[in-house]
C-alpha cells in the first residue's frame, strides 16, 4: 500500500500518554499512513506500553541518548510517505487534520508545508495573542510537510548547542523552512500540545514578558549568552539553503529554475521514481534523484557509465534517468555483477542496465565516450583513484563525474579531497549528503 503520511514520535519514558497519542493518529481515518516510533534509549521497553497499536508501528530503538533532533531524523530517514508530520510522545492530532492537509497540498504544489493553529491542554498560563504568535511558529508537531523538502533541509540541527535548556533546534528547523520556502497557514488547531509544568513551554513563558505589545525575553541560557546558540542556528540555517539551491539547480533548463512551482513539481517525479527505485541501503534517495537528474538532464551524448555498482546503490536511479532521456541503458561494472542483476531484477528497471563485472566488459578507457561517470562509495582510496585515473580522461569536456560516500567512507573522504585540491581540470558544481558532482573546466 502507498504511504501518503509518516509520523514520526520520539519516545523517552513517555508509557503514561503514548497510547493516546497514537489514538489520534490512527483515529483520522486515512489509509496510507505510518507510524515510526524512535525510543531516544528509554529506561524500559516502550512495547510493553503500546496495548494494540504495536502492530501497527515501526520501532527504532537508539542504542544511546541521543535527544529530540537526532531521533526526529532517524525517523525522517526511514519515513517512506510522500509527506511527513513530527509528533511529540504526550501531543495529540485533531480529527480531520491528516484528510484537510493532505488535500491542500496534493492541490497546491508550489506549497512546501502547512501549519496549523494550536490548542493548549492543561495550560496554567495566560496565553496573550503575542505570546501565541510566537509559540505557533515554534514547534514541529502543527506542521505536516512534503518529504522530500524536510529531507532537502537535512532534518532537525544535532549540534551540542541545540541540547541546552534553551533547545532551539524545532525553531531552528521552521526558520530554515519559512525561509526557503512557501508555506499555507490553516488557523484551525489540528495540533493539541500538552503543556507539562517544568517544559519547554513553561520555560517560555516565564522568560517572555509582554512589553508595549511586543514579546521580550529577560533572561538568557549560557548558550544564549556566549552566543552559541545563535551561531549554531545561522550555521544550520546557511547550510540548509546550500542544499535547496543545490537541489534547485536540478531543474531541466528549460524550467525557470528558481521558481517553486517548478521546484514542487519535482517532487511529484520524486515521488514516483522512489516508489519505482527503491530506497537503497547505500544511497539516500535524495542523492539518487540528484543522480537520476543528471543522467536524464546533463550535457554530452555518451554513455552513463556506474563504476563499483553494487546492490542497495544508486544503479535503479541512474538507470531511469537514461530510459526517461532517450531510451539509453545505463553501463554498471561491479564486483559482484550476479547480485547487483539479482537486485535490478526485483523491480522494472532490469532491462535498463547493461550489467558487467569488473574485467569482462566491453567498455574501454579511451575508446568509450562517458557523459556521466558515477563511482560508488563504498571503494577503497587506491581502488577509487585507480578507477578515477582510468576512466576521467573518457568523460566528455562537457560531461561530469559524480563521486558517493564523501562523509561516509574515509576512502571517498581522502579521495573527493584529492580531486578538489589536485585536479585543476574539474570543479564541483553540486554536493548533497554524501554525493558530490564534478564538471570538466
């Protein structure tokens, strides 16, 4: 079955309201719909807690504390629907809200997210208009938001900063969409947030003091003080708009590239192409649309060539961008050809891939004109170089390379610093997650 929503809940010791707060989620009547729950290490198994909804979820256990940020984006990276919502273990879902956003942005697509207004339960505050303003453009859980735009952010800021007393990270995260793009507000209250006394919320309230109309804050965290805080957040904010306009620079040509109607209707083709390629455990699907863009979109008129292509890779990706050009198949050498064919033939795009394994390939250095040449991320820096030193010379002067794995494997780290520092004759021209591109000077 599709899956139109991921929920994704962190959990810590929260037995006493996690039922009831998968109530509301599974009580909006929508098919489609999955539920990742990250236990952040509680002190006790939440299965035990989870009465009849256990079935019906996805439990990812950390093997430490790693806080709210991190566990929000183990979710984000296993969450498979075509939007995604963040909901705390005690906060519930009005009825109506997955069925309402849903539609409004199935029909809107220049729209990236909606927000929604929020109901305050157990409040022992007065909550001004002011104060309220603040508080709804805060918290994750009023946001339901298309997949792949939360992906493109890169999910919640880790740093040590965002761990303090001031938090900071949902805030940093909603700064970093509302900058980069357009989002619809729908003043009903959809999200109900528990106020629990000594919170989040609590802290908030007892800072902000409501001046001439305005919300000031009179006390700050230590983080806040040596400005920190502050720095951490514009750092995740300038890094988050490097990635959109990298993957804004994905657009057909004859697109206007910085326009979000163009931009969203990407990720309708994203949509389709994840659910036909699969998520691999090597790739990210985010470097596999890059790559699948690439290959259906870039210049020169050779062959698409995937250099140490194994299974789990970006091979079904680069395959679809070669059917999707021109009815071209993607060249694969691989170690191990039988399993990466075996891993093709599950799925529709077997007969888009001319698979060889190293050494018994007709494809040869020099003789072979290369448009795109891709080398896997899982190579070590002697096997990557050689394969680099062998095949770069065949790449057309308007083509480009593209290397996996940098930040992931030491060996494509040493390699892709090499390249930069040493090889005058390519520049990098594009870099998400562990992917880096190259295009001949």
């Amino acid at each position: 079955m599709a899956v139109d929503v991921s929920v994704v809940i962190v959990f810590f010791n929260g037995q006493s309201t996690i039922r009831k707060t998968l109530a509301s989620v599974f009580d909006q009547g929508m098919s489609g719909v999955e539920v990742i729950l990250v236990d952040d290490c509680s002190d006790h198994d939440p299965r035990g807690s989870l009465g009849e909804f256990e079935q019906r979820l996805d439990v990812v256990r950390t093997p430490e504390n790693v806080g709210p940020a991190a566990s929000r984006n183990i979710g984000l990276r296993r969450a498979s629907g075509r939007y995604v919502c963040f909901l705390d273990q005690d906060d519930l879902y009005q009825s109506g809200f997955f069925q309402t956003a849903v539609s409004f942005l199935d029909s809107h697509p220049a729209i990236a997210a909606v927000t929604t207004g929020i109901e305050f339960l157990d409040c022992h505050w007065e909550v001004t208009a002011a104060h309220y303003a603040r508080l709804v453009a805060s918290p994750p859980g009023n946001v339901m938001a298309r997949t792949l735009v939360a992906r493109i952010l890169g999910g919640f800021p880790e740093g040590r900063e965002f761990r303090g007393q001031a938090a900071g990270e949902d805030i940093a995260f909603r700064n970093a969409l509302a900058e980069n793009f357009s989002l619809f507000h729908m003043p009903y209250p959809f999200f109900r947030y528990r106020v629990r006394r000594g919170g989040h919320f609590d802290f908030f309230m007892q800072r902000a003091k409501l001046v001439d109309g305005r919300i000031l804050i009179d006390s700050l965290t230590e983080e806040e003080r040596d400005g920190s805080l502050g720095r951490a957040s514009l750092a995740y904010r300038a890094v988050a708009r490097a990635r959109v306009d990298a993957m804004r620079c994905l657009l057909p040509p004859v697109a206007a590239q910085r326009e979000l109607g163009h931009f969203f209707a990407l990720t309708r083709t994203f949509e389709v192409l994840r659910a036909e390629c699969g998520d691999g455990e090597a790739t990210d699907p985010e470097e596999g649309f890059a790559l699948y863009q690439w290959a259906r979109h870039g210049a020169g008129s050779g062959l698409v060539l995937e250099l140490d292509a194994q299974a789990g890779g970006p091979t079904a990706w680069l395959a679809a961008g070669c059917r999707d050009r021109s009815g071209q198949k993607l060249l694969a050498i691989a170690n191990d050809a039988s399993a990466l064919a075996k891993d093709l033939s599950r799925g529709t795009l077997f007969d888009w891939v001319d698979c060889h394994q190293f050494g018994r390939s007709a494809a040869m250095p020099g003789r072979t004109i290369v448009r795109l040449l891709v080398i896997g991320g899982n190579c070590s820096y002697e096997h990557g170089k050689r394969l680099l030193d062998t095949w770069l010379g065949s790449v057309e002067t308007c083509g480009a390379f593209a290397l996996l794995g940098v930040g992931r494997s030491s060996g494509a780290g040493r390699l892709h610093g090499e390249v930069v520092r040493l090889n005058s004759a390519v520049k990098e021209v594009f870099g998400i997650n562990s992917l880096r591109i190259f295009a001949q000077r």
